[in-house]
C-alpha cells in the first residue's frame, strides 16, 4: 500500500516517557515517529490527511505498508519471530481446512486490508475472504476490500493491546465481520469473538481447550497447539 521512500530532511532524535528513545524525520509537512521496537505499535505519519480513495492510490516510493486511521497513515511494523510463527500456523490451518472441506474461500496473510468505516482501512493479520467476492475485483485494484470477511484474526503484542481489543473490536463488528480471533501471547489465551446482532460475544480459550470456531466449526485446534506454534 503505501510507501515511506527516501526523505531529505533532518534528522532529530527525541526523549520521551512514552518512547525511551525515538527517531523522528521531519520535513516541511511530515513528521514521522517510531518507537523503540514494539510490533504493531502506532507508528503515524501528520501527513495531510487523507480520504480513502487517496490512501488506495497512496505511494511513496517503498514497500511499507500503512493502515488508515480517522484519515492518518498508520506504518506497520515488522513483526517479532514469535508472532510470525503464530500467524504461520494460523494460516496454514484454515488453508487445509479450506481444501479438505472444498470451501470456495481464500485465506490471506497480513497482505489484504479491509474498509472498516468511512475513512479507516486495516490489514488483518490473518482473514478468510469469500471466495466469490474476491474474484469480483480487478487484479490491479488494490488489495483493500470494502465488503465483510468471514473471519479475522490480529495477535497481540505490547504496542497493540488496545488496538487489537477495542478499536479494532469495535471497528470489526461495524464492518460486520461474522468471527473475529484475538490471539494475545502476552495473556496467554485465544479470545473467539462471534457477532451477534451488532456486536461481539466473546469467549476466551487457555491451556489445552479446544478453540470452538462459528466458521470453522470442525478444525479441532487448542490454544496452546497456537500459542506455542
């Protein structure tokens, strides 16, 4: 999606409570913070802000990915080694439950975002899309669907606790995404958050109980078999 691309400008370093010891770039209209290493931090850019359609077509020049929030660009971090063996495992599941059963959907990978409300976009880190739906859009559209996913899931880390559990809880169930997996390491416990006449109900999954899924009512995964993946 977008992209941080090379940036004349000075360079500043800053002190903080919040962040021991930050970088910012700062240029006449931009000032971009990153904190010390913290996966899914908010990491966001005072850019102009931008509506949706100009967040489709925003590019800077790099690979980075960005999330929308309330028209602010939102730069994803890399994530941690543990994370991405979680989400590894994840996908991977859903994939061969997705073929053994013959579902005409599509699992992806921290690679398709979704419009939550006017102007806020989010990259799940995993979702299962319809399968139908998703061959309605052009390959060269960008990836950002604007119709509900059959499921999401985000895992948690120390920068993405409220994220994960309240914004995007309620920017989800707005969306009306059916299934939403809150995968927290941290907690130790998977949270499966199923829709309910607008909003979620959530039930919370430790140790060696058996994750009890609405989508996948027979992938037979415990929390641990996750969190330790």
């Amino acid at each position: 999606m977008g992209k941080a691309g090379d940036e004349s400008g000075d360079l500043l370093s800053v002190n903080s409570a919040d962040f021991s010891t930050v970088t910012a770039t700062t240029r006449l209209d931009r000032i971009v913070i990153v904190p010390k290493f913290s996966y899914k931090s908010m990491i966001q850019t005072s850019l102009k802000r931008l509506t949706f359609e100009e967040y489709l077509t925003y590019d800077d020049g790099t690979d980075n990915k960005y999330e929308l929030m309330d028209g602010e660009l939102v730069l994803m971090p890399l994530p941690l080694f543990g994370q991405v063996e979680i989400l590894n495992f994840i996908y991977i599941a859903f994939y061969l439950e997705i073929q053994r059963l013959g579902l005409d959907w599509i699992v992806r990978q921290g690679s398709v975002g979704v419009r939550t409300t006017i102007n806020k976009s989010r990259i799940p880190d995993v979702c299962v899309i319809n399968g139908e739906e998703w061959r309605q859009n052009s390959p060269d559209s960008p990836a950002v669907l604007e119709t509900a996913l059959l499921l999401v899931v985000e895992v948690v880390s120390e920068g993405s606790i409220a994220t994960d559990y309240r914004r995007k809880r309620t920017e989800y169930a707005n969306r009306e995404i059916p299934e939403y997996w809150i995968v927290d390491p941290i907690a130790a416990k998977v949270s499966v958050l199923l829709l309910d006449e607008g909003f979620y109900d959530v039930v919370e999954f430790i140790d060696n109980q058996k994750i009890v899924s609405k989508t996948f009512s027979e992938l037979d995964l415990t929390a641990q078999q996750i969190l330790t993946a």
